[in-house]
C-alpha cells in the first residue's frame, strides 16, 4: 500500500489502539482521520466496491419495500380493503393522539432500534421507521388525488420523483467519488437539522405560503448535502472497519451496509417530499 509522508499505516493503527477511554476520543477521532487519508490498496478498492454494491442493493430493497405499502395504503385488495382502511384510520387518530414531542420521541427511539447491532432489532426498527414513511407519504397522495384529481397529481408525483432522482445520483455520484472530506461537515449539517425540526414545530401555525417555500427549499439543500456526506460515509465507515483489529463476520459487513443503505434512504425520501411539496405550492400559487 501507498503510504504518504513518512509515518505508516501500521504505526497510525497502533497509537489508535493505545488511546483508550472517552477522555481521549478528540486523538482518536484525528488519527482515524489520517488513516483514512492514506490511500486504498488493491484488495481494499475490490473489497469497497463489493460493500457498495450491497450498499444500493438494500437501498433499492427498502425503497421498494416503501413503494410496495404506499400502493397498499392508496390502493388495497378487495379482500383486504376493509382492513387497511381501519389500520389507516387507526394509526392516523394515534398518530394525531402522538402529535409533537412525544410522536418525535418515539421516531427516536426507532431509530435507536435501528441502530442495533442485534440484527433483528435493527430490522424492527427499520421496517417500523420505513412503515411511518410510507404511511406519511400516502395519506400525501390521497391528499392530492382529492384535491388536485388524479390525473394532475400524477403528473406532479411523477415530475418530483424524476427531479429527485437527478439530484440524488448527482449528489450520489460527488459523495462517493470527491476527494473533499465531507466529514467535516457532520456538525453543521445535524446543527441545520435541529434547526429544521424546530422550525418544523411553527410549521403548522403559519399559513404563509413564503415560509413554506423557503421551509422547504432549505430542507432540499440540507438533504441534497446529507446525501454527500451518507455516500462518502460510506467509504469511511468501510475503511474504519476493514483497517480495526477487530474480527469481522460476514453479518456484520450486511449490519454495516444496512445502516448506510437506511440513510440513504431517509435522504432519498425527504428530498422527494421537499420537492412535491415545492410543487404543490407553486400549483397553490398559480391557482
């Protein structure tokens, strides 16, 4: 391997691993840094692409999965009309009993789940997080088919979704390929985020056109960023595991892409949303 300067990767990985304890964690964090400057070998390259690839196969998997309860919501078997129509009437009077903090507590505690290193609490939390997502997302459409017709709504689903997958593989395609460090860009990017839930709680109250469209354009730039950072993330977080010292199992290369393919995911969506909603109010506007 390709070393840069005169200190090796060995040596780097070496004084990672004598850095024990939380007090020491800004060290640790700089030197995991410089290993991940050190360029990747053959083996490492091969071993990316591969992780990658697994990667956007469950991205794919679970964008599908989404799509797949979106139609089941919006259009049920005969057979089980009856049912999903009362599971939706259920988990949407929950859902406005929830309304707030405590609806924004439990997304959080699903997302803790779908942080676990137990393969089937991850999948609980993930499957759940993404059952929320789709059932958001229809009650949306429903919302459009009824007050736009379903013709126009389609168009506009149609249009954001073709605008979204634009922006996401550029935005994809930058993350995964710029020599930039992105990682520099965790705090402001969660700092916005903050920013943005709590600009989120006033939402509601103000019915003001203008707020909406800067709401929303800023949530598009914020996750078009986050995009950038989850893809080279994915690099970063494959290095660091591959580079430890710690025995690794083929369930935890596939708990490992989960977690990256689940961001993606959650970037994915929020910036279909922005821009449906971007197209909504310039329809609202011009009517």
């Amino acid at each position: 391997m390709e070393n840069t300067g005169t200190v090796s990767l060995n040596d780097l990985q070496k004084q990672v691993d004598t850095l024990g304890g939380s007090g020491h964690y800004i060290k640790k964090y700089k030197l995991m840094k410089n290993i991940m400057a050190f360029p990747c070998s053959k083996e490492e390259v091969h071993k990316l692409r591969i992780h990658i690839a697994k990667t956007y196969g469950l991205f794919c998997v679970q964008l599908l999965y989404i799509i797949g309860l979106i139609w089941l919501f919006i259009t049920p078997p005969l057979a089980m009309e009856g049912a999903v129509d009362s599971f939706i009437s259920g988990m949407a009077d929950i859902m406005e009993f929830l309304h707030g903090a405590l609806y924004i507590g439990i997304v959080i505690g699903l997302c803790i789940l779908a942080g676990s290193d137990n393969p089937w609490i991850k999948g609980t939390g993930i499957l759940c997080l993404e059952g929320i997502v789709a059932l958001t997302t229809a009650s949306l459409f429903s919302e459009m088919f009824d007050t736009m017709g379903q013709a126009s709504a389609m168009r506009m689903i149609i249009m954001a979704l073709s605008e979204t997958i634009a922006i996401f593989a550029g935005a994809s395609f930058y993350g995964l390929f710029t020599k930039r460090d992105l990682t520099k860009w965790e705090g402001p990017l969660f700092g916005a985020l903050l920013s943005l839930v709590i600009a989120g709680f006033f939402a509601p109250f103000i019915h003001n056109i203008m707020f909406t469209v800067i709401y929303t354009l800023a949530s598009t730039v914020i996750f078009t960023l986050f995009t950038m950072y989850d893809n080279q993330l994915i690099k970063v977080r494959f290095l660091s595991k591959y580079r430890d010292d710690i025995p690794d199992t083929k369930l935890s290369w596939w708990l490992l892409a989960a977690d990256s393919s689940f961001d993606l995911v959650l970037d994915f969506v929020n910036l279909f949303l922005d821009l449906l909603t971007l197209g909504m109010a310039e329809a609202d506007e011009e009517n």
